[in-house]
C-alpha cells in the first residue's frame, strides 16, 4: 500500500471540542494539587491509583457532564477533544524526553489531570511489556526508531485499534498534548466505523464480520507465534459494529479478505479527521468504535519535539482480572 500517499492529505478535524473555562481550569489545577508533591506516593502505587480514583469525583460538573456523556454514546466520531486541560501548575514544562520506554513514574499536574479524566471513562490499566507497565506514558519521537510502528516512530503511523492483538485491550486511549509538534506536520489521525461503515458494500460487510484475519502483537509483546486465533474485524451488531483492526499488523487469511480490508481502509481514509494537537488537548478515543495513526513528522531531537502522555482504560475490570495479578492495574 502507498500509505503516505493516501494519508497525508487529511483534512482538518472536524470534530466537536469541550472547551474548558477559565473556572474550570482553576478548579482543575486545584483538584491536581491534591495528587501532587513530595508527599505523594509514585503514580504506579495503588495508594495514588486510590486518591486519583477518589479525587476524580471532584472534576468540574460540566466536563463530569461531558464525559459521562461520551461514555454513554461515543457519536459518529469516536473521539471526545478536550481543549485547555492544564499541563503544569505554573512552572515551566521540562524538556521533551527523548530516550526509549518513557514514562511518568512521579505525580504531576499533567498525569494527575489525564488520570483523573480517564477514571470518569473506567480503570486505569497498562500492559507489563509495554513499557514496563507505567500507567502514564509518554508518546515521542526517539533516536534511532524513525522508522518504527510504534509510538517512538515518526514515519506515518497506520491506523489502528490500539493493542488490537489482545483479548483485553483498552476501551480508551487517552492522549494528552505536552508540546505541540514545532513543524506542525504531525497531525492525530483519527476515523470511525459509524462514519466509515456506509461507505462499505454489503459483501465486504459480510466478509469483516467472519473471522478470516489474524492480527500480530508489536514487538514489545513477542514474536509472530503470540499470534491470537483467527478474528472478525466487525465484531457485534453488523448495523453498529465494533471494529478490530491494526493496517499494519493485521492479516487477511484470503483473497477475499484482503479485498474486503483494503475497501475498509479507502472508507477510513475518506472519512478521517486530522487532529493537529495544541499544548492541553486532550483527545480520547473510543477504541471500540474508531481507528487512530498519525501522519509523518520530522523530529528535532533538541527537546522541542511533540511530545503526548498516553493513559488507557477499559470498562470492565473484572473482564481483565485473569490478566492482573493480584488484581493491579497492570495486564500480563
């Protein structure tokens, strides 16, 4: 497939943003105060999973409102935007990392702020071989994996459920914007089933929703033979179906599964949005119903290069537990 080709010209979002008030970032910062500081325990302890989980009731009611909302009916989009979420209480943001597996292990404005938010959609997990199992991490661009699929890559990033491979993979990814992208050129990419899924024929309908592809982990996971068994793409009801799918890792077991996945592809393309995040952008993406990837960039290295925290949750937390030991929020 000639992806940059098709996927560089993505218009510009047009996705519906909540914008906090000036009240509500006040409250906001007061409500990261409570998480923050030497007093506090490091955010992968479940005492600070605790107090997160406890503050997150004291989120300002509208953005309460707007959150219980997008987890009642994600809309045709599948991604919620959060504009002016406070990323430092003031002092000035240290420069973008720039090393392999980076995470956030101490308590700051802007992990306790993401945090807080995602509790309001479910728990807070991670997975134990992605990135050591750190709930807030952090999506920029390394030395050396340029070429990478993967969050530390800035070559076009394909569209994707996230950890598409895994029987427990998040219902949301959040994703919180520190430091825009200096060029301006990487953009969040961001396209959903319910937008997508009138462009499809009936035939490729029918194909999607028997299992006729294998989907691989990421290397972090482990090799080819993780592989989980053969899988629908469109899972549920076929009139609003859930999608599972990642362009870059799954593979269609037939000719006519191939066809059916690169007429999937052409209809996410025509109907995506393009997210160019600004510092305190929070996007969440409902990872049931919408594909996400990101267009190419050309990285500085000079600590001014985008830089995003990522957090994930999922609705169910008993679904999970054979995957938690001793029922943390970290999945083997």
């Amino acid at each position: 497939m000639t992806q940059i080709e098709i996927l560089a010209p993505a218009a510009e979002s047009t996705v519906t943003a909540h914008e906090l008030t000036a009240a509500e970032q006040t409250g906001l910062i007061a409500l990261t105060g409570r998480l923050t500081g030497p007093q506090h325990p490091l955010i992968d302890s479940p005492d600070w999973l605790a107090a997160a989980r406890e503050a997150t009731s004291l989120l300002p009611r509208r953005l309460l409102a707007t959150l219980r909302a997008f987890r009642h009916d994600p809309g045709p989009d599948g991604v919620l935007l959060l504009r002016g979420v406070p990323v430092t209480a003031g002092e000035p943001l240290r420069p973008t990392p720039g090393v392999p597996n980076s995470v956030e292990h101490v308590p700051t404005a802007a992990a306790a702020a993401i945090v807080t938010v995602m509790l309001q959609l479910g728990e807070v997990i991670a997975f134990r071989n992605e990135k050591s199992g750190a709930l807030v991490q952090n999506v920029v661009p390394v030395p050396g994996k340029e070429d990478s699929q993967s969050n530390a890559g800035s070559v076009l990033l394909e569209l994707h459920v996230e950890n598409a491979f895994h029987d427990n993979r998040p219902d949301y990814v959040g994703l919180l914007c520190m430091r825009e992208d200096p060029t301006g050129d990487a953009k969040l990419c961001t396209s959903s089933i319910r937008r997508a899924l009138p462009l499809l024929s009936g035939r490729t309908r029918r194909v999607l929703g028997e299992p006729r592809f294998l989907t691989e982990p990421p290397p972090s996971f482990g090799a080819l033979g993780g592989v989980r068994s053969a899988h629908p793409v469109l899972l549920g009801d076929l009139d609003d179906p859930n999608v599972l799918v990642d362009f870059a890792a799954t593979h269609p077991l037939d000719e006519q599964a191939k066809e059916a996945m690169a007429e999937l592809r052409e209809a996410f393309v025509a109907t995506m949005d393009a997210h160019r995040l600004r510092v305190g952008d929070l996007a969440v993406v409902d990872n049931r119903v919408a594909v996400h990837g990101r267009t190419s960039f050309t990285p500085r290295y000079d600590g001014e290069d985008r830089w995003l925290e990522r957090v994930y949750a999922h609705l169910d937390n008993r679904r999970s537990r054979v995957d938690r030991l001793h029922g943390g929020a970290v999945l083997n």
